[in-house]
C-alpha cells in the first residue's frame, strides 16, 4: 500500500524541492508534480519542477504552472537533497535527468517515488505506489490531505487536468474518483477550461496533418490476438508543421476505430537513412495488454495505454509489435 504517511513526514520538513516528471510529460505527470509543488512553495519550500526532454514546457500544459515553478533541465542546480520523481516507473523514464537518481542516493538524500504505473520498478528510497489508482493525480491528492495542504484553485486545476487526461475523461474512473473530482470542482476548476485547453485545441496546421496522417491508416482485423489491429505512422516530415502535442494526439482518433481493438501509432523521433528511430503509442479497448507488448519492446505503461521507442523501418518496428501483441496477455 503507498507509504503517504512516510511521504508525507519527508515532505513536511523539507525546505528545497526538486520534483520530476517523465519525459515528454501528459497532464498527469506535469499536473501532479506543479499541484505537490506549489503545495510545498506554499509552506515556504523552494521548489523546482522539470523533465528530461523537452526542455520548454509543452504549450498546452503552461497555463497550469501558476507558481512559475517550472525550470528548464539545463538551469537546474547540481544536485539536491530531495528528489521526487512522479508518474515515472523507471530512472530510465527521466530521460538525462536519470542519473540524478543515483547521485542524490549516493549523497545521501532522499528520492521520493510517486506513481500508479503497475511496471514501477521502485527505484527510490520511499515509495508512493499504487497501480490501482487510475492517476498519479489521485495518489498526489491522497498526499495533500495527509500532508495537510489547502486545495487552492490552481492545485485543484493540476489534479484535475492529470484526473481527467489519465481517465480518459472519466470513462475508466471509479466511484471514490469521480468524487476526488467534485471537490476538485469545488474549489473552482472550470472543466471545460481545462480540457479545452489541454485535449481540444489544435491549431488548424493539425487538421491538413492528420488527413495525411490517415491517408496512410491500416487496419488489421486478424491482429492483436484477432480482437483487431488499426496503425498509423507519423514521419518528422509530416510533424513539421505542428507541436508536439498534435502527433501525440493521433492516437486519440485512431483508437476510436470500431474494429479495432488494439490501436498503434509510430512517431518518428529520429530519421538516420533507413533506420529511423521511432516513438509507439499503444491503446486497448479493454481486449489485450498493451503493456506487456510494450515491454517486450523495453517500454511499458498501463494495460489498455502503453508506449515504447524502438529502431527500424516503421515495416520492422510493426513487425515486432505485432508478434508482440499476438503474445500479449488477455485482460
């Protein structure tokens, strides 16, 4: 069970704060680490929040990072004495801010681990841990009321964003978190403010892309143990013209195939002649363990929301991930 009271104690007597999320964070590893952070900035604690890639905060999640807390990973100090990494299952997650795991360990700090992610390897020295939870957000809002911390409007909107992202807008929500979600509201959320913000708002750029993004969709219906298998590639060619955050939202509109129950989108990262780095969303409509495939492939995630990065061709990296798939666990 998650250690809140021992976290809680670690949290309450520190006075400076690093706290981390995985890279190329969602709302719900940036939202939970910019809510804990400005609880702690709150109490007097300097507090610092970043991640390993990128370097600037993702457009779409500025506006919850009221405190300016955020801080690039290249200005950050050295070392520190309490590190929290959030939503990240493995130092690897980190990026190139991994290694500070080890230095802060070494030096005799404190790495506090907070996350829902059942392929958590628990890497720190006090864990937070819940799979069950369907967000960090959740778990991080355990932590504030054991920590004692007022819920404010702009912590509450944090939560909520990570809530609501993680959930898949409350679909995979269970009772108690619907009701983690009201007194949320309480405090002054504005929901469709946040999720405008956050999931819907795409610059037009978007629409052109992801018609050639389509144009070029598969579906596999013997795939993925014969629940179906619908797949699309998105090449730095055609993600030139927009962020980040719409080649991460094609998996959305992917995922919604009916005939589908697995659903698989390629982005690639990195192009060096044919070998092509690339990084791989997974989604299961509730048939197929999405993780397990991920992790054949060095990656992980949730059951039904997954990714890995792999090498190859998009043709090779299918490849493994449909043997993958015809391997992976039922749900």
């Amino acid at each position: 069970m998650p250690n809140l009271k021992e976290a809680a104690a670690i949290l309450a007597r520190a006075n400076d704060v690093t706290l981390l999320g995985h890279v190329r964070p969602d709302a719900d590893a940036l939202g939970s680490a910019l809510a804990l952070g400005r609880a702690l900035q709150l109490r007097g604690v300097k507090v610092r929040v970043s991640v390993g890639e990128p370097e600037e905060m993702p457009e779409t999640l500025r506006s919850l990072d009221v405190g300016g807390l955020y801080v690039p990973a290249s200005e950050l100090p050295e070392s520190e004495q309490l590190l929290v990494a959030l939503d990240t299952p493995t130092p690897g997650r980190l990026g190139k801010l991994a290694p500070r795991v080890d230095a802060v360990r070494a030096a005799g700090g404190e790495v506090l681990v907070i996350d829902h992610h059942a392929s958590n390897v628990f890497f720190g020295t006090t864990h937070v841990v819940d799979d069950t939870a369907e967000a960090t957000a959740v778990l991080v809002c355990d932590l504030l009321q054991e920590l004692g911390a007022e819920i404010d409007e702009p912590i509450a909107r944090c939560l909520y964003a990570g809530l609501v992202t993680d959930t898949s807008g409350f679909r995979r929500a269970r009772p108690s978190t619907h009701l983690m979600a009201a007194k949320l509201l309480e405090a002054g959320v504005d929901p469709d403010k946040v999720v405008r913000e956050i999931v819907d708002d795409h610059p037009f750029a978007w629409l052109p892309m992801l018609s050639d993004v389509l144009a070029g969709a598969r579906l596999e219906p013997d795939e993925a143990r014969g629940f179906g298998l619908a797949h699309a590639v998105v090449t730095l060619d055609a993600a030139r013209s927009v962020r980040a955050e719409e080649v991460e939202a094609v998996i959305d509109v992917i995922r919604s195939t009916r005939e589908a129950g697995v659903a698989v989108v390629l982005k690639e990262a990195e192009a060096t002649g044919p070998r092509r780095r690339w990084t791989v969303s997974l989604r299961s409509a509730g048939g197929v363990d999405v993780s397990a495939a991920a992790g054949e492939l060095g990656g992980g995630g949730h059951r039904q929301a997954a990714g890995c990065t792999a090498e190859g061709t998009a043709e090779e990296v299918l490849g493994k991930l449909r043997l993958a798939l015809s391997r992976a666990p039922l749900l």
